[in-house]
C-alpha cells in the first residue's frame, strides 16, 4: 500500500507496540497520529522517531495527543493496540469519530473483536439516532507481527 493513499493512520495505545507500530508506519512515509488517553502520557511522546533494526535505521514524524476526535477524524485506518481488556472502552470513544471507507482493527484482536464494534456502533446509534452509521472495514490480526 501507498503511503499517498493513506491521508492518516491513528495507532491507539500508548505501549511498545504502539511505539513500534508508530514509529514503522512513520518512518515509511504515512501520515501518523499516536492516541493515548492514559493520564499525560501524550505529551512524554517526541515527535521524531527513530528506528534502528537488522535491516539500518529509518526516521519519521508521529503526532501525539490524548484527544479522541482529533485522532480519530480524517483517519482511513484506526489499529487498537491495547490489551483486549480496553476494546471496549476505546471503541466507545472512537466510533462516534470514524468516517465511512475507514479500516478499523486490532492488534492483537482477540476473538470478538468484530463483535465489540458492532456493539459500539449500535451504542452510538442508541445515543444520536440522527448520526448516520460510517460504513467501515473491520480487522483483527491474531497476535502482534513483531
């Protein structure tokens, strides 16, 4: 995939694989926004990051911010990588956000996953009957790649 046809990518967590995840996909051009809610982790983030690996080293720019709807919108992929245990919570902040066409995982996605979001989407029809429902892609992957 082209980094020119992602306008951003949100990676949500504030982990090592979040770390991982948005380092790699900014080193490699794509537009990256790192959401992490918990206390005043986003602000401990730098900007540049640097990856050094087997392969040499790659650098690249990630936006951090613990603000849900500034992650999220203009997003065409949202990948949680944070324990199954916050699937819902995440989800019930995010979905409000997502736009249709966007792609929205898991890293790693337990069993369920697609039922979480079918569960946060119907929560937030529940609370705005007005808001139309984003058309989305839904992922899990079943363990973290690296």
């Amino acid at each position: 995939m082209s980094s020119k046809l992602v306008r951003k990518l949100t990676v949500v967590g504030g982990g090592n694989a979040a770390h991982i995840l948005g380092g790699l996909a900014s080193s490699r051009g794509f537009p990256t926004t790192v959401l992490t809610c918990h206390n005043d982790e986003a602000s401990r983030w730098k900007p540049n990051v640097r990856i050094t690996g087997v392969l040499g080293e790659s650098t690249g720019q990630v936006t951090t911010t613990n603000n849900v709807r500034s992650a999220v919108e203009g997003s065409d992929f949202v990948v949680l990588v944070v324990p199954a245990t916050f699937h819902e919570q995440y989800l019930n902040q995010i979905v409000p956000h997502l736009e249709d066409g966007c792609s929205l995982g898991a890293l790693p996605g337990e069993g369920g996953f697609e039922m979480a979001v079918e569960d946060a989407l119907r929560n937030c029809s529940a609370k705005d009957p007005n808001k139309v429902r984003p058309r989305i892609n839904v992922f899990a992957g079943e363990t973290l790649p690296w």
